[in-house]
C-alpha cells in the first residue's frame, strides 16, 4: 500500500518498485494522480479500490502493460471508455460502484475477467460479444432483465454470476455456451419461490448462541465457533453470519433457502437451526470434525476459474475415486431436489483421511424450478462440466498412474466435453464411478 503523499514526493520510482509490478493505492482520491504516469511502463497491477474516483483520464491506454485493474468501491457511475485502448488489460473489477452506463466498445478485446458486481446496471451493450476472450463474468447485484443476445459468441465463458438482477427468463444461448461449468442467477424473477424444505428447520434468535472465534470466512459470510448459550455442556456448533443484503454472489436469504431445501445428505454440511434476525441472517451448522481440512484453495489470479492446492497435496487414485463418488453423489441429490450448486470446487470441499468429504457454501446455489425442463437439465449438465474440472484439478496430485487414474482422466474429459447431442449427467457419472469402485 503506497500514499499520494508518497507518490507526489516523487519517493515511488520504477527503480525502487524494482521487481514489484503491483501498485495499490487507497487515499481518499478523487481525481486519478497524473504522477501515476511515472510508473506507466512499470505497472502490471493497479489498484485504486476504496477511493472516490468516478473516472479515468482519457490518455490512461498510456499504462501499455497493464493486466488486471482494480477500481472496486469508487463512485463511477459509467464505464470509462478508453480502457477499450488499453490492449494488454485481463481483468477489470468495478465492483461496489454506482455504474448505470456501459457504453458500446468500452472493454478490450484482451478482457478474460470482468467484475461489475453490486452496480446499477440496466442494460448492457452489444459490443459485449466481441470479448470472445472472457471467461468470468460477475454481474451479480444490478438491474438486468435481459442479455444482449450477441453474447451467444463469448464462447470461452466458464463462469457466469447473475444473481440478484431482475431476469423473468434465462437465455438457451446462456445455458448451451461449450465451456460453461460455473452458473448462478437466483434472486430473479424467473426462481419460483422454494417449496417448504422437507426438514423443519427451527429459527433461533442469535443471543442464543455465544459467538467464540472466527474459523472461516467466504464471499458472502463469516463462520464463527459457537456454542448454545443454555446449553449446560456448551455443545459446539458452527454459525454462519452473512455479511450484508448482497453479496458478490448474490442474496444471502437464497443462499439459505437454497441450503434448506436441498436437504440433508450425509456428504453435505448438516444444518441444525437458521438466525432469522431484523438485522441478521445466519445459519447453525455442525461443527466439523478436526480431522477434515480443506481439498483445495480458491482460484488466483493467473488461475482465474480453476482452483489452486497446497504444493504438498497427495492423493491415491482410489482416493481420488471416493472423492468423487462421493461429490457425483452428492449432486445428483442436489439437483433431484431441483437446486444447482453453482460453486463446484474443491475449496469448498473438506476431506479426511480416509477420503470422506463434506462439501458447502451455497452462497452461487439456485432454485431450478421455474425454468422449462430443458433448462433444468442443461444446468445440470453444466454442473457435469464443473465437476470434470473438479477432477482434472485433483489428477497431478495423484503420484501413482495406474489404470484408475487413467479411467478417472477419461471420466473427467468426457465430463468437461460433454454437449447436449452428447450428455453426460450425474445419474450417468455415478453410475460409471461406481463400475469403477467395483472393478478397483
């Protein structure tokens, strides 16, 4: 983190960055620092999140090597269009704005990763086909009741945020893109409201537990170890507390009815109570087991879609084989239950010793039940393609090639390429996993 004070005292050189290409500054600007223009040929990373800026200056294509920019928090209310000049630009985060307007051609064609999360949005342009590049798109938290069918050319889209908007209905462009593994859009319209979870989940009050330490945390809350304030044993529990009305995923009153209604499995995270508080919404959880630990990492920047791991991570093809046995299992129940899981990645996946796994966060989950029953099953084979994903990322960690691996690789490749003149669903995964587990 630098200052402007810093910056205008001319104490920031490329020399002194030296190998640092990262450039973060946060100050209370208003205006974009020309002494920026210093660092220009330098720069790979620019960060200007958490500031008061509400635009860029029109010669800023000067930054030629700049790939990610973050401007999350500002007050812009459009999208500057000369980032459009900015050829070598990746990712761009406008996340927490107030941007009502895209104009046409305001993205270069170089955007894989695009963040306009929590805006205004009402409409974007056509000009969006033309970034055949993309691969992530978060517009979770604006105004869309529709989307530019031009978009139907973003072939490289592999996860798609579009919760928390106003769409009555969901394109089949959308849910037959050739790569798309990761989709959620729930709190829109076109998500009927849940029926009534089969399990009666009681409501407590949140004083009536006692908040001990945070244990984790994610896009849309924070998980505390908790126990019963009454309880004469102090029985441990885990508490989820959402952050706030929405989250990068979108509404957090989804996420919980989502979690209700899929119910329970015994490879998902039990549910015990809900906080249904004026001014908080939380859930009451199982406390796992010390034994588990977390499979994989979120995805970095260089990754984009797909999970990072802890360099020491080593698995068995038989335990990779459970692993995913369990996990096909498990979404196959979710989606007999009419609800997507929209987040299928090994860090949000705990695994034990002996391979058994408990999967969470239904933070990009959505309700199925009002889309046309083609839709249905395309979203489920979506989630097929982001559960071969899930295996591929597991397969280099597996130090034994044997003719598991190999037929594990084969399931995950036909997963990932499956189409809808070719399907693959979970029904089927299951079933060929467990031919598998027979065999082996």
């Amino acid at each position: 983190m630098f200052t402007l004070e810093q910056l205008q005292s001319n104490l920031i050189t490329p020399e002194s960055l030296g190998s640092q290409k990262r450039f973060k500054l946060a100050d209370g600007l208003t205006e974009f620092p020309r002494e920026l223009f210093e660092l220009a040929d330098h720069i790979e990373i620019l960060d200007l999140g958490g500031n008061q800026l509400s635009d860029l200056p029109d010669d800023f294509y000067r930054f030629k090597h700049l790939k990610i920019l973050f401007l999350t928090d500002n007050l812009f209310e459009h999208i500057p269009p000369v980032l459009a000049q900015c050829e070598t630009l990746q990712m761009i985060a406008f996340k927490s704005n107030r941007v009502k307007t895209v104009p046409q051609n305001c993205f270069p064609l170089s955007t894989n990763w695009l963040i306009l999360t929590n805006n205004q949005i009402e409409t974007l342009p056509e000009s969006m086909g033309r970034l055949t590049k993309l691969k992530k798109l978060a517009l979770a938290g604006n105004r869309l009741s529709s989307l530019p069918e031009t978009m139907a050319d973003c072939g490289a889209l592999e996860l798609v945020r579009l919760s928390a908007n106003r769409l009555t209905s969901i394109p089949d462009w959308l849910v037959s893109l050739p790569k798309l593994a990761w989709l959620g859009f729930s709190g829109n319209p076109v998500c009927k409201a849940l029926d009534a979870p089969k399990n009666t989940i009681i409501n407590v009050p949140l004083d009536s537990l006692v908040l001990n330490h945070p244990i984790g945390e994610g896009a849309s809350g924070v998980i505390h170890h908790a126990h019963w304030r009454k309880s004469k044993n102090h029985e441990p529990v885990a508490v989820k507390l959402f952050k706030g009305d929405v989250t990068s995923d979108g509404y957090p009153r989804d996420e919980i009815e989502c979690c209700l209604k899929t119910g329970e499995h015994e490879n998902l995270i039990r549910v015990v109570a809900r906080i249904d508080d004026e001014k908080q919404l939380g859930l009451v959880m199982d406390l796992i087991s010390p034994d588990f630990k977390n499979l994989g990492l979120p995805p970095s920047l260089q990754s984009c879609t797909r999970d990072t791991f802890e360099p020491n991570t080593s698995l068995t093809s038989k335990t990779l084989l459970k692993i995913s046995l369990q996990m096909a299992g498990t979404l196959l129940h979710m989606h007999q239950q009419g609800v997507s899981h929209g987040d299928i990645y090994a860090h949000n996946t705990m695994y034990d010793s002996r391979g058994s796994i408990l999967f969470g966060d239904f933070g990009a989950a959505t309700n199925l039940n009002g889309l046309p029953v083609a839709q249905r099953h395309q979203m489920q084979l979506i989630e097929v393609r982001a559960f071969g994903c899930f295996i591929d990322d597991l397969l280099p960690f597996v130090k034994i090639q044997d003719d598991l691996f190999h037929e594990l690789a084969k399931i995950a490749n036909r997963a990932m390429r499956q189409t809808a003149l070719n399907p693959y669903d979970f029904t089927m995964v299951f079933n060929e996993l467990s031919a598998q587990q027979v065999v082996h």
